[in-house]
C-alpha cells in the first residue's frame, strides 16, 4: 500500500485550459459556472490560495506600518492631541485581557489579540461559504466540490505563514518588532491553544472541510468504497496520512493536556513554506554552533537558603551578545534525557559592551519539573556547584521601546519576574547616569513582589549595581518590595535587607499584596510619558494589563496629565 503512493512523480504544474467536461450534459447556466471566478476549478489557486497569501501580507504590512510608527514616537518628544488618543485606543485592545473561570482560572488573550483572531477567521469564513454552491448539482461538472476544492487552497495558502508564526528565528518578529513567543497566540497558524482550550485553527478546519465534501460527493456517486481502495487510489491515504497527525497534534495543544504532559509534548506554497522553515533552521542552527562550539562551561549552583531556586553561570564568547529582557533557550549536555530538549530562560545580566573579553550570561529558574528540578537535584545535599556544558540558542525578545525617552518607568515584577526586569534597571541607570539629548528619564519605580525575604536576596546584587549607577538615589529611583507571605529569613537576614532597601530607595519593605491597579494609577498621574514594564505570572500581568487599560480611556477622554503611557508585558510561564 505504501508504495502506490510514491509510484508517480510529483508535478509542480498542470494546465489551466479546461479539458475532460461533458457539457452536452449540462444547462447553460452550469457551463457559464464552471468558467466563472470563484467557481473555476482551473484557476481556484489563484481565487482563493492567492487571496489568502494576500490577506496575510496585508496584515503584516499593516503590522510593520504601526512598528514603524511606534518606533519613531517613542523617540519624538512631541505631543499631538489627535494622535496621542489615536495611540491610546490601539494600545487599551492591546493591554485589555479578561479571566473566566471553568474550575479553574483561565485567562485570555489581550483584546487585539482576539480581534486579529476574530478577522482571522471571518475571513476564512467568508472566502470558504460566501460563494454558492458548496456542491455541483450535475456530475458532470466535475468530482471536485467547490466547498471542498476552496479550503483546500485556503489551507496551503495558510502554510507558509503556518511556520512563518511557529519559527523562533522569525521573519514576522523581525518585521514587526514582536517577538517569537507574543506571535505565537495567533491560531491562524499552530498555537490555537493560547487562546482557547478547545479552540481548532483555521487551517484545521479547512483542512477537515477540504476533506469531508468529497466523502459525501462520492457516498452520493456510489464511489465511496473504489476511492478509499488503497491498491486503487492514493489520493485519499496521502491527504488523511496528513490530516490524522494534523488532528493529533491540535488535540495536544489543548490546554489541559498540553500543560499536564508539555514535556512530552502546489510548487510556490511548498516551496515557500520550506524556504521559511528551512532558512530559520538554519540560522538558528548556525548561530548555536558559532556561539557554542562545543558547548559553554556553566556552573550551576543553589540560591538563597531555599531549594526552589538554580542559578546558571555560562561563560560566553565576546561575540554573544545581548540586550536587557532577552531570552535564550538552553540545552544542558549533563542531563541525561533532558539534554534532548532546550528551555527558555529570561538573562538576569548584563552584557559588558566594548570589554572584548567572555560576558557571563546569569540565568535564575524557579524549580518545578523536568530540566529545572534535575538541576535542583546537582546541587542539593550540600553539593552547592554542578560544572556542565550547555548550548544556547538566541537571544530573543526583548523590550524594543527606547526606555530612557520617557520621564518615569515603572519596572513590575511578580516572583521570578524579576530576571526580566532588573537587568532592565540596571541598563536605564547606566544610561541615566551618562545623560546626552535623548535621555528624559528622571526616575525609576520598581515594585517587586515575592513570597518572602529568602525569595528577595538574590536581587541584592542587581539592586545594588543599578544604584552604584544613578546620580542621585533618592530621587532617581523607589524600590518596593511586597512579601506575600510571613518573612521566611533565618538570624539577621530580615534586617539585612531593610538595611540595604533604605541605602537604596527612598521605600522600604511592605507586606501584602501589591496594589496594582492603584500603582498604574499613581504611573499614569505621575508625569505626561510613562513607561511600565511588568513581568510575572498570569494573575499579576492580568492586572497590570486591565489598569493600564483603564489609563488609555483616561487619555482618549482627554484627561489626565499623562499624554503616553506604554505598557510592555513577559510571562515567565
């Protein structure tokens, strides 16, 4: 069976004059049809493939228009009342975000996000049913159901953009100045479960509409059983030998089991899709090697007095290089089976430019399972340093906003969100210290939020750095730090850090909770171009994202003393 699907050669083109119709046997109106736009079998590819390809490129130039654009706001100093509530309402879709609740809490993407999701599939929808009919009502117009022949092109023109979304070395990123992972809740493509549990792709269900017509057309032509004979016919294996894998990996991205199981977890179309596949995999596999070789010396070690943080320390080549908020995905060599797999990790350093000599990328990971408690485990029992040799493949992401051209940023972070945003401190205060033109920033607020005092003291270092940097402490930079719960630290460890706390921050240690809704209202209220910058889980960015929300309908409405206030969200899950 397998062979006849291999036994002919692969055809890239076919002609476009229509041959093989008996058109004595159909009416004048059935012959004009199979002729006409949108209905002709011979020209289908450019009718709906190339349609798609188009709406996707529109979109993305649309994208690109609105990257271009921020770019250059944020490093204008001018104000337009016109614009500055235009920017507002873009930016309100792209920081408002709800929760519901199905035993557990579930949170949705930002509003442009289900917007872009919403277009996305009203125009699949309307190119896959707003052409009658679905089915020929005479055989003799052909075996090819108009409903079937349409999505099928609409599936292979969704392809190439299917791994354009998916790569990590990502052409879109690069267009848009959106990283990798923020592309990736777009289901139009593969990520269908980042917006909803059981939520198929629209490539999906073209896909399964390009397949379901022709088992009802030939049931209807008494065919159905010659058709699906595999030592007749290879046409329909080949398309279900794609279709099954399909389904099974959309079943895997539902929510509930991919977060239970994720570690286990014609011619110009093809070739497109292999060219962007390909030239991203290759990159992505140069970069490593160059920058690796034959992997990096690391040290990992334990923090603090607890057993549910891991440092990493990998030396690295003055050639790699990085900026504050980036990431890289990490494969440890000594690891056994884990050494199959890469993980992503927000830097916790900074890149020492101009030094010429190795940079150390610092990694801080919160325990959980797989590749984080297997480092756990080198180094408790007292072994507190594991030397191994790791591969790293970036960096990505980062905040592409010029921070210091706003008069205050506010750095937010929830737990280990912190590996995001101090090395971002860190950069802003150097640059606050040098000054120049394009440097407006006056003050830095942090807000961090841990569950104790033991969860704060690998940030000393971080915290301190950033302070060595600024002009003047009191005035150039708040600290906050919130303890969820009751203060863990062992001797004078407490005392310790409000002594370092009050040598770098006109704040102190708080408890509690943080008020976040009321700090983006204080941000919002506190000078006319404001910066925040939030990292941490789900519940804390949903919170963040829904105050500023609120903040960008104060400016529509035209109140309020900020005029810009940008937002800039990371989740470390």
């Amino acid at each position: 069976m397998g062979i006849i699907w291999l036994a002919g050669p692969i055809t890239w083109h076919s002609s476009r004059v229509a041959e093989g119709y008996d058109y004595d046997a159909m009416t004048e109106h059935e012959r004009w049809l199979i002729s006409a736009r949108w209905h002709d079998w011979y020209t289908a590819d450019w009718d709906y493939g190339q349609t798609t390809v188009e709406f996707f490129c529109a979109a993305i130039g649309c994208c690109l228009l609105f990257n271009v654009y921020a770019r250059l706001r944020a490093r204008s100093s001018g104000t337009n009342r016109v614009i500055d509530k235009l920017t507002a309402v873009l930016r309100y879709t792209v920081a408002r975000q709800w929760q519901f609740r199905l035993g557990t809490t579930y949170y949705a993407p930002p509003l442009a996000a289900i917007i872009a999701v919403c277009g996305l599939w009203i125009f699949v929808l309307t190119l896959t049913l707003a052409a009658r009919p679905f089915y020929w009502p005479n055989p003799a117009m052909g075996e090819s159901p108009p409903l079937a022949t349409r999505s099928g092109w609409i599936s292979i023109g969704i392809m190439p953009f299917m791994i354009a979304f998916a790569t990590k070395v990502n052409w879109v990123s690069v267009l848009t100045g959106t990283s990798h992972e923020k592309l990736q809740v777009v289901p139009s493509v593969e990520c269908a479960h980042h917006v909803c549990v059981l939520f198929p792709t629209p490539s999906h269900i073209t896909s399964l509409t390009h397949t379901f017509p022709f088992i009802v057309t030939n049931i209807r032509m008494g065919m159905m059983q010659a058709m699906w004979d595999p030592h007749a016919s290879s046409f329909y294996w080949t398309g279900v030998a794609a279709l099954i894998p399909q389904t099974f990996l959309v079943a895997l991205s539902w929510g509930v089991i991919r977060n239970r199981y994720y570690e286990i977890f014609k011619k110009d179309y093809f070739w497109a899709t292999l060219a962007i596949w390909g030239s991203t995999w290759l990159i992505r596999t140069g970069r490593t090697l160059w920058n690796t070789r034959l992997g990096l010396r690391t040290v990992v070690s334990s923090v603090g007095s607890t057993s549910d943080l891991v440092k990493l320390r990998i030396a690295t080549p003055a050639s790699f290089k990085w900026v504050p908020g980036q990431h890289v995905f990490v494969r440890v060599f000594g690891l056994g089976v884990h050494a199959f797999s890469s993980h992503p990790f927000t830097i916790n350093s900074v890149h020492a430019v101009g030094e010429g000599k190795e940079a150390e990328v610092e990694l801080i990971l919160r325990v959980h399972g797989g590749i984080t408690r297997a480092l756990a485990k080198k180094v408790e029992d007292g072994k507190r340093e594991w030397t191994t040799r790791v591969a790293i493949d970036g960096p990505y992401g980062g905040v592409h906003a010029p921070l210091e051209r706003y008069e205050k940023v506010y750095l937010l972070a929830g737990g280990t969100g912190a590996t995001f945003v101090l090395p971002i401190l860190t950069d802003l205060a150097a640059k606050m210290k040098a000054g120049g033109k394009d440097v407006v920033c006056k003050r830095v607020e942090v807000v961090i939020a841990v569950p104790d005092s033991d969860a704060y003291t690998w940030m000393h270092p971080s915290i301190a750095a950033a302070t060595s940097k600024l002009p003047d402490t009191d005035t150039a930079l708040g600290v906050r730090v919130y303890h969820t719960r009751a203060y863990s630290g062992k001797g004078d460890n407490k005392s310790d850090i409000e002594a370092d706390l009050e040598s770098v921050s006109s704040e102190s240690e708080l408890t509690g909770r943080p008020d976040l809704f009321g700090i983006v209202r204080e941000a919002h209220e506190s000078a006319e171009k404001v910066a925040i910058i939030a990292c941490g889980p789900d519940s804390f960015l949903y919170d963040v994202r829904n105050a500023v929300a609120d903040a960008q309908l104060v400016i529509v409405d035209g109140f309020g003393k900020c005029k810009d206030l940008f937002l800039h969200t990371e989740t470390y899950r």
